[in-house]
C-alpha cells in the first residue's frame, strides 16, 4: 500500500504533517503508529527538516512492504518550538491517537516538558532529537533515550581543541538560555578545566528574541578571537553574518545542531564562514570525497525519489534519514513482539551498528546503563562549498 504526505491546516494547534495510507487507518495488527513533534513554524523552523526527512524515509519503507508485515503510521505535528504546544500535542498522540512510541522529537525544552508524562504512562520517548544530558539517565527515566552526542560531551570537546589550536584564545560564547545551552556550557567549561579564565565573555539569548546583535557587540568588545556560537540555526546564522558586518573575526565554532548549509551557512552568507569549525558525525552528501561512496549514492538517489524539492546541502536531511533508518532497525529487532517495553529494550541494546551516512569509525552503540547511541564526533572546516574533514574521531567509544 503507498503512503502519501499530507499538510493539514489546523486550527490554532497549528499544521500536522502525517504519513498515512491513502485508504485510511491500518488495522492494529498491520501497523505500527509512531509519534512526533516537531517545529514546522516558528523560529526554530529548520529543524522541521529532521522530521519531514523520517517520514519519506518511512514512505519509502512502507513502498517496500514495511517491517515484518507491518507499515509504519508516522504522525508529526508542529509544536512550533513551543513547550507548551508540544505538551497539548504529545497528548493528543498518546491520548487520542494512542501512538504507540513518541519517536525522535524535536528539541531539548519541548521534550523536558513531556519526559515525565511520557516516563509515568511507559511511553517510549526514543532518539530525542536533541543532546540535552538528561535523555542518558535510565535510573530515572528508563523510557527515554537520546541520539546526538551529548551536548556535554561536544562542549568539552570543542574547548579541548582551541586550546590545542590557539593556547592563548580569548573565548566568547553565547548559549540559548535554557538546558540545552547550559549543557553546552557546562561541558565547555569543563573541557577548558585550569584555563576557564580565558572565557572572557559569557551571554544568552531567549529563543523568541527576534535578534542577537546586541549580545554580538558585547562579544566582540571583549576582545575574544574565538567565538563559540551555541545558537540554533536562525540565531547562528545571524552572528556569522553580523560579525561579518562588524569586521569582528575569531575563529567560529558552530555546534552539531547548527552546521548545515543549507539552513545556516547560506543565510549567513557563504563568504562569511570560510573557516568556520564544527564537529560532524555525518557524512557531508555534497563533499565531493563522498562522490563514489555506496551509501551517499543512495542517499542522493532517495531524496531526488522522495524530497525531489529538499536540499541536499542540509544536514537535516542526512540526520533524519540516519535516525530512521536506526528505528527501522530497532523495528526489525522488534519481530512479532511490537509492545512498548520491547521497543525500549531493541533501542537500548543497539551493538555497533554501521550506518551508511555515519563517519568511517563511528557506529551506533548503546546498553541499558549508558542509552546514548552516538558517542563521537570529527572536527570538519568549512571550505566555502563542503565541510572538510581534518583530525582524528573523538570522544567515547
């Protein structure tokens, strides 16, 4: 049965984005109902990229005959970058919808505001899209389990490479003001250790605020040569460019939740990030060292077949099609027992798992005491076209 994507215009709940048979509902014993929220309005509407990217991959795994007999019914409603709206939203998956997991949402404040929920009712809350630390603690909450990096772990490693590089960088950083920027903070300070004094300029921003060119001037008063801009993709696109504009250039370091092309360095203005530096764990589809690699190939021939209008310069897409494909495994794993505490189990044991557009040498890995599936990241520089990789894997293996 072939599956179509379609936007329905809602009330003030905003836009749902589902994946569902043409011919209505699957019977119970034939599907498997996925959930999702994700921002596909609002300021961090870049990221409704992740998501629209799982449910053509989702599409085309339905095209093929599902898993095991089943078909995958992936339900995605915006939330907006909303705490509050993916409150209302996730229950009326759960409640109403009676999805069977919340897989893959977006963002650190909107899945905080649903983990307990999620956690008290046994819903799984799996491949969070976000590195918040606390989607790694399964003592506390054993139904929830993350994907990225850790946003620690990516701090302190971006701290232990300037001062590698530039031993006597003056560092300014700016965070969103909240979890996920204190992570951020927390790891980067951390990696920094004795030499925390040279953090020179520590500011925040608010999500809603509609510019960071103040927080921009302050920065570049201070006089730091190396600028850690811990922003989402609207906000680190703007101080690429207004630091352009300020004739102000330290070496940027952009975080893994910033660094596409497409929805960041382009607004920025390409001219702007030649030398911008961030941590990738996925392959860059558009870099020309890819160009015969199997598994880009496929990739490439799956978004002319089902995003035809997406880009292939955003890394959004690469991050969904590589979370979906790691559910579609967890799926497989599942076989005839799809129940909630299964779902848990398979995505919990994840054994050094080789995806086609994850980095040579990093794998999917997780066990029930440490959830989190990627572990590492490679530093990359951007050339003016393609992000180039340089150095060694890092992190934990």
């Amino acid at each position: 049965m072939s599956t179509r994507i379609q936007l329905v215009a809602g009330s003030l709940v905003g836009v749902a984005l589902s994946v569902l048979p043409i011919t209505g509902a699957i019977a119970a014993d034939t599907t498997i109902k996925l959930g999702n929220t994700a921002p596909y309005s609002g300021p961090a509407s870049a990221y409704g990229t992740v998501a629209r990217a799982e449910a053509a991959y989702f599409q085309m795994i339905n095209d093929q005959g599902g898993i095991n007999g089943r078909k995958i019914d992936f339900q995605t409603l915006d939330d907006g970058y909303s705490a509050p709206k993916t409150v209302e939203q996730t229950r009326k998956l759960v409640e109403q919808d009676e999805v069977l997991a919340m897989f893959s949402s977006v963002g650190t404040a909107p899945n905080i505001s649903v983990q307990k929920y999620l956690n008290g009712k046994h819903v799984p809350q799996i491949f969070v899209s976000s590195g918040a630390t606390r989607w790694n603690d399964p003592k506390q909450f054993p139904w929830t389990v993350g994907f990225n990096p850790t946003y620690e772990l990516e701090g302190r490693l971006y701290a232990q490479y300037v001062l590698k590089t530039k031993p006597d960088a003056k560092i300014a950083v700016i965070t969103p003001n909240e979890d996920a920027g204190k992570d951020y903070l927390r790891g980067f300070k951390a990696g920094l250790g004795e030499r925390v004094n040279q953090l020179v300029s520590e500011t925040t921003y608010q999500t809603a605020d509609p510019t960071i060119d103040s927080q921009m001037v302050t920065m570049r008063e201070s006089g730091a040569d190396v600028f850690f801009a811990e922003a989402t993709p609207k906000f680190a696109a703007q101080a690429i460019r207004k630091a352009a504009e300020m004739g102000w250039k330290p070496l940027i370091i952009l975080p893994t939740v910033s660094n596409s092309v497409s929805a960041v360095l382009e607004p920025a203005g390409l001219q702007n990030t030649v030398g911008v530096v961030t941590g990738l764990y996925l392959k860059d589809p558009n870099d020309a060292r890819w160009a015969a690699d199997p598994g880009v190939k496929d990739f490439l021939a799956w978004m002319k077949k089902y995003q035809p209008n997406a880009s292939t310069g955003d890394l959004f897409n690469a991050q969904g099609y590589t979370v979906a494909q790691v559910m579609v495994e967890v799926l497989k794993n599942c076989k005839d027992d799809v129940s909630r505490e299964n779902i848990i189990k398979q995505s919990t044991t994840l054994n050094s798992l080789a995806l086609p557009l994850l980095l040579p040498g990093i794998k999917v890995q997780n066990d029930p005491s440490d959830v989190t599936p990627i572990r590492q990241i490679q530093m990359a520089r951007f050339d003016g076209k393609t992000w180039a990789l340089f150095g060694d894997i890092l992190g934990d293996k």
